[in-house]
C-alpha cells in the first residue's frame, strides 16, 4: 500500500518562502510523473508543478520563477521550494505521485500553507 506524505507547510509572510516534501512509503519508487497541485478554498485543485522521470519540470504561469520543483528517487521524495510567496498562494497543497507501469496516481493528504500579507 503506497502511502504519500507531505510536510513543511505552515504560516509565512509575504516575500517568505517554504519548502514541501512529499515522501513515499510502502512501495519501491517506481514513478515516473510527480506533481504538486494546490486548492484554495472554493477553488478547483490546480496544478502548480510537474516533473517528469526524465527530470522535465512544468509550472503554472503565476508561480514561473518563483517556484522550484525536484525529486530523489532514493528518497522517494519530491520537493516544492517556494519562494516570495504572495497571498495568492495561500492553498492546501497536494502531491501526486503516477506509478510507472500500473498508471494509477497516488495523493497525499494535503498541508495548508498561509500566506499573510
């Protein structure tokens, strides 16, 4: 049973930064596209970055230069670095992981990351 597990969110000012993890359990690490997605409140979830096997990263237009996403495979880990965070970002944030060969994407739980202005 793959387990996905998010930390580092919490409350920063404007012009702050943070930085999430996503930690796999219970599988060995065979994903291939991991993403980051956000959903604030009465909002759809969105995709903010991707990142592929191959190390291919896409970002949402408003996070573009802000935002960094990166993976360890031996630590089954993905990484969103955030930096001059706005209020605009104030979402739960969300890790997807797609496993390799059976297709079926895993998500974590979600953490709240706050931006006060």
């Amino acid at each position: 049973q793959v387990q996905l597990r998010e930390s580092g969110g919490g409350l920063v000012r404007a012009g702050g930064s943070l930085t999430l993890s996503c930690a796999a359990s219970g599988s060995s690490f065979n994903f291939n596209d991991l993403g980051w997605y956000r959903q604030a409140p009465g909002k759809q979830r969105e995709l903010v970055a991707a990142i592929t096997g191959g190390g291919v990263t896409d970002y949402k237009d408003s996070v573009k230069g802000r935002f960094i996403i990166s993976r360890d495979n031996a630590k089954k880990t993905v990484y969103l670095q955030m930096n001059s965070l706005n209020p605009e970002d104030t979402a739960v944030y969300y890790c997807k992981m797609t496993h390799a060969y059976s297709n079926v994407a895993y998500w974590g739980q979600g953490t709240q990351v706050t931006v006060s202005s």
